[in-house]
C-alpha cells in the first residue's frame, strides 16, 4: 500500500514538471488583438503599433506598459526667397495716401504781404527823393507752375503785391524740395528773378511816370500741403524776399516838369534825382496756397 502511494505522487509531481517546462517553451500568452499563431497576416492594427519599437529606455516600461511617444516639432515654414520684401510692399500700400506719382504741379496763393524798399538803406533821398512811398502793406497774389521729379520740384512763380501807392511784380525760378508724409507735404523752397514797380503814384505832377525802380529778388520760403485727393491740395506758405533795386537818373527836362509841379520845398529834392539811386529792401508775405498735382 505505502508503495503504491509514493508511486502515484511522482507520478503527479513528473506531470507538473513536464507542464512547467512546456510553458515555459511556449512563451507568454499573447495581447489582445493578436491571434495566438502569432502570424503576420492576424496582426491587429494595435498590435501592429504595439510591436513598433519604444523610442523610451526599457527600464521606463514597467508591467506592459509604457510612455506615450515624444511628440515632434512641427517643421518651420520655408523663408520667403526674396526676404519678405512683398509683405513689406503690401503693407506700405495699405498706408499709402493713394497720391502715386506726381509730375506736374501748379497753385495759385493769396495773402498779406510787407514791403520795404529800403530795410537796409536809410537814405531816402537818394533813392526816391521823398517824390514816391518807399514802404507798403497790403495784399499779394500769385501763381506757379513746374514739374516734379520725387522729392524735388523745378518751375517758374509770379507775384504782384497790391499797394495803394504803387504795385510790386516778380517774376522768376523756384527750386524745391519736399518731404511726403502721408497727406502731409513738407517744403522749403528757393527763388530768383527780376523785381519791379508799376503802377507808381505820386502826388507831385510828372514824377510818377518819370521815376522808374526795377531790380531783381531772392526768396526764401516754406510751407504746408495738406493733400485732400491725389490731383488737389490746400497749404499755407510763409516767405521772405530780398529786394535789390535801382533808380536809373532822370533827364534834366524830367527835373524840370517834376520841379514846376512840386512844392518849393520839394523843388530842391527834384535835383536829386539827376543821378541814379539804389537801394536793398525786403518784403515779407503769408500766403494761403491751392495746388493742382498730375
């Protein structure tokens, strides 16, 4: 009896053994979504992604588990190859007044102007003789035209000051230059020309139509355009003038018909005018200016 039960145990311990060794051939059971052939062809879409290699350590992955993948950068986009100048041009058309390019200019202005036809020459007599006003205050017209090319401006500008003892006209060059802000036109300019008296009254008989004063100007000037549409402007200009004039000398029968209708004690200023006169004055304006731009 004692035999035949220590016969039946190593029998059943022999049994646990050989199963021991057999599952331990066969492997770990396998993951769900696969087939237990382990074929290629049963592979499951997860158990397709969990046979992909782990891009972690496998010291990370601890009872079939393991991180999610390393998310990735997303790829910069490419450099523009002309360095963003496009983007740069659209934006500057968006602050752009919508003026475009300017070719030709013309304007008209008006205002007050003050003259004086000696500022630096106290010498009346010498010049005038006491027969015409040397000094005025009054209103000023003028007009100009030219062309432009960026930045810079080229024409020709005429001026008459409205006085109540004579008229003052200019005519001449002008040089410029602008600096565009937006609608907002900046500028300072340069002028030259020829300078004169017309229209000359005098209370003495005979001396307005003789005595003659002609010369020549420089002007400096600067102003403000506001630009209401690409073609059409309002801005207000300040200027200065210097004046250099002369008094050519009167004939001796001139004399004499100023003298026999003056006053005795003008008669003897009369003489003064024999001989020709100078003088440098200076004329200063504030003008409101209309322009027209194509």
């Amino acid at each position: 009896m004692i035999a035949r039960r220590a016969l039946c145990l190593l029998t059943v311990l022999t049994s646990v053994s050989v199963s021991s060794a057999a599952a331990a051939q066969q492997g770990p059971p396998p993951l769900p979504g696969t087939s237990p052939s382990g074929g290629a062809g049963a592979t499951s879409p997860a158990g397709a992604a969990a046979a992909q290699p782990s891009p972690y350590d496998p010291s990370m992955q601890a009872g079939g588990l393991a991180p999610p993948p390393p998310m990735t950068a997303p790829e910069p986009e490419p450099a523009s190859p002309d360095g963003g100048t496009e983007q740069r041009l659209d934006e500057a058309k968006e602050r752009d007044s919508g003026r475009g390019l300017e070719i030709v200019w013309l304007n008209v202005e008006g205002g007050y102007e003050n003259v004086g036809l000696q500022t630096f020459n106290i010498d009346e007599d010498n010049f005038t003789a006491g027969f015409v006003s040397s000094a005025a205050n009054g209103g000023v017209i003028g007009a100009g035209v030219g062309v432009r090319l960026l930045y810079f401006t080229l024409g020709a500008r005429g001026r008459v000051g409205l006085f109540s003892d004579w008229q003052l006209f200019r005519l001449g060059g002008e040089v410029g230059m602008h600096l565009p802000l937006g609608k907002l036109d900046p500028h300072v300019d340069l002028g030259f020309g020829y300078a004169g008296l017309g229209s000359v009254k005098s209370a003495v008989s005979g001396a307005a139509d003789a005595i003659a004063i002609r010369g020549f100007y420089g002007r400096i000037s600067g102003g403000l355009d506001l630009y209401l549409s690409p073609v059409f402007s309002l801005g207000a200009n300040a200027s200065w003038e210097l004046l250099a004039l002369t008094r050519p000398g009167l004939s001796s029968a001139a004399i004499e018909e100023i003298r026999s209708g003056a006053a005795a004690p003008q008669q003897a200023k009369a003489d003064l005018l024999a001989a020709e006169g100078s003088s440098v004055g200076s004329a200063l304006a504030l003008t409101a200016v209309a322009g027209l731009h194509f």
